[in-house]
C-alpha cells in the first residue's frame, strides 16, 4: 500500500512571514511544504499538489478560510484531506463556524511549534491511513467488475442491482447509510465468483449437484474477501446473504425470516428479477411480465417479502425508463404488468 514519499502540507495564509517561518519549520521536519497566500487558487493547488494535510488561515482575502474549507469538503476528491484552520481569532462562535465548515482541527495564533507538528503528522498519518483503505475498496469493486467482465451475459448486472435497489430502498424510507450498503451491495454481491473455476461458472449446461455446491460458495467467499475492511462492514451481510429466502430455503445458511437482513432481501428481490430477465446461452430473458409472475411465486412460497416485491413492481415503470432490463423491455408492457393485481394477497 502506499506509505512511500514525505508527507505534504499546503500552507495558505496570506502574511509571507508567517508562511516562510512555517514552510521552514515543516520542511525541517520532513514534510514538503507549498505555499498559497490567497484563496483563489487553493482547490487547483490541492488537485495539484495533493496535500496530506492543509494549514488554512481564517482570515485571508478573497473568501475566507471557512469558505475555502466547506468547499473542499464538499468535494468527493477532497473532502477526506484534514484541514486545520489557523485561527487569531478566538471564541466560540469561530470555533462553531469551522466545526461547520467541516474543519479537522484548529489552532490559535501564535502556536507552539512542536504542538503544530504533532498535529499536522498524527493527521497526515489518518490521511494515508483513509488513502489505503479507499484503494483497498477500489480494488475490491474493480475485482467485481472483472467477475462481471468473465461472463458477457451477465454486462451491466452489478449496475442494474444496485439502481433498482436503492430505488427500491429509497421507496421504502431506508436511510442514506442503507442505500449507500445498497448501492455498493449491488455492485459487490458475486465479487465472491472470483473464487469459482471458469468451468463451473460458465458451464453451458446444468450443473452438476457438486458444481452448484461450488457456486454457492461465492456468497462466503466475497463476504471474507471483504471482511478485511471496516469501511465495507455494513455490506457485508448483503454479500453472504444475498441468496437466503425468507422460508429457509436459500443458501449458504438457510436462514429463516427476520434473521435475513433487509439489505440482503432487497438484493435478493432485485438480483432474482435481473437474473431472470438476462439471456443466458441456455435459455432466453423470461421476459419482464413472467419474471413479475415468478417473484410473486415466491412471495406464495413463502420465500421473499411481499411488501418488497409488490414496491418493486409498482416501481419498475418509472427505473426502467432510465436503467432498462437487460433484455425484454418494453415500456407499455411493464406499465400493464405492473397494474396487474397481485396473484396472491
Ligand atoms: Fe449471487
Ligand atoms: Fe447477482
């Protein structure tokens, strides 16, 4: 993972005294210091520079270092980079205001030197720490993606998952931590087929009871890949229980009702539905209205929550026109399948 080279620091404030003073403080320390002296500039500086950490004056002309602060962390690309704002002023009310601002940390001119070291390492030290665990999660989503890639017939499954499952949790008032274990749920749930022989996992034909044994292994297998990383806690029962129904029929635990989480049911209800309505090489898209009719079954059955599949249905209409089915999609027919009344209550 990447530990390698000092660790750097964007200083911006607008007195050049104060930012030579810090500049050779840092570098003595064996940080690589740049320096800003306006606010103009420091979003392309930190794209350019990509500091561990950055030192912001509150006051500087231009916007001021609240502002500058909210707006990286705003940012998707640099809204994880600490931030301590350098203050003069003291006082509650600019104390709430950077705690608004989304600041990391504060300190009061004039600093202790070594204090102001301390902080800036022990902060760039958490910036690498979230720099490795974010490429150890882009490289357990890009693993994903290249199960995905093996088998052409299933291009396009983890994005559709994970679409139609937030839009169904999102119907169904779930938080924004849930969807967001959606949404990488969806992408995530067979990154488990990683560890199943091409053999098995594009075989033509049926499978043998030996070879299902083997598929079914991805569900555990994705969830230890995953166990690793904390950030990934929240998905990872959608990964191991993506297949379990609510009767106790699914696998790899047979779990029953309740014991299935929410997260994992909704999976299930929507990677069901892609699955049936993919072509396989052995058998066409069922087409949306059988598939409807299926998950309806398996609401009879016992097996899928009957809330879940009756919101997806009625919702189908209205993702598909932007995230289509794989195959066999056909707005007026989805409407008319959807209207129909539930074959069971
Ligand atoms: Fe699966
Ligand atoms: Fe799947």
């Amino acid at each position: 993972m990447r530990d390698t080279g000092a660790r750097r620091v964007l200083i911006v404030d607008d007195s050049p005294a104060f930012t030579d003073a810090l500049k050779r403080l840092l570098t003595a320390e064996g940080f690589v210091a740049d320096v800003l002296h306006d606010s103009e500039g420091v979003i392309g500086a930190v794209a350019q520079f990509a500091p561990d950490v950055v030192l912001l004056d509150v006051d500087l002309p231009g916007a001021s270092g609240f502002e500058v602060c909210r707006r990286l962390k705003r940012f998707e690309a640099t809204r994880l980079i600490p931030v301590v704002l350098l203050t003069g002023l003291v006082g509650r009310e600019h104390r709430l205001a950077g705690i608004e601002a989304g600041a990391d940390d504060f300190l009061t001119k004039p600093f202790d030197s070594s204090e102001l070291t301390a902080r800036v390492r022990s902060l760039s030290r958490l910036k690498r720490y979230t720099d490795e665990l974010e490429s150890a999660e882009s490289v357990i989503v890009s693993l994903a993606l290249t199960v995905e890639a093996r088998d052409a017939y299933t291009e396009g499954h983890c994005d559709r998952l994970s679409t139609y499952a937030v839009a169904l949790g999102r119907a169904i008032g779930l938080s924004a931590d849930d969807l967001w274990a959606l949404r990488k749920g969806g992408l995530l749930h067979d990154v488990g087929k990683v560890g199943i022989p091409d053999a098995i996992l594009l075989k033509q034909g049926r499978l043998t009871a030996e070879e299902y044994e083997i598929v079914k292994s991805h569900t555990v297998i994705g969830e230890r890949l995953c166990s690793g990383l904390r950030s990934l806690a929240s998905v990872r029962p959608i990964i191991r229980q993506h297949h379990e129904r609510l009767n106790g029929t699914g696998y790899p635990d047979g779990l029953k009702g309740s014991e299935v989480s929410l997260l994992a049911q909704i999976i299930g209800v929507v990677d069901a539905f892609d699955a049936m309505t993919t072509d396989r090489p052995y058998r066409k898209s069922l087409g949306i209205e059988r598939a409807f009719e299926e998950l309806r079954g398996d609401v009879a059955k016992g097996a899928m929550d009957a809330t879940l599949v009756e919101r997806f249905i009625e919702l189908a209409p209205g993702i598909f026109a932007s995230t289509p089915p794989s195959a066999g999609w056909d707005a007026a027919r989805v409407e008319r399948a959807a209207e129909l009344s539930p074959a069971t209550a």
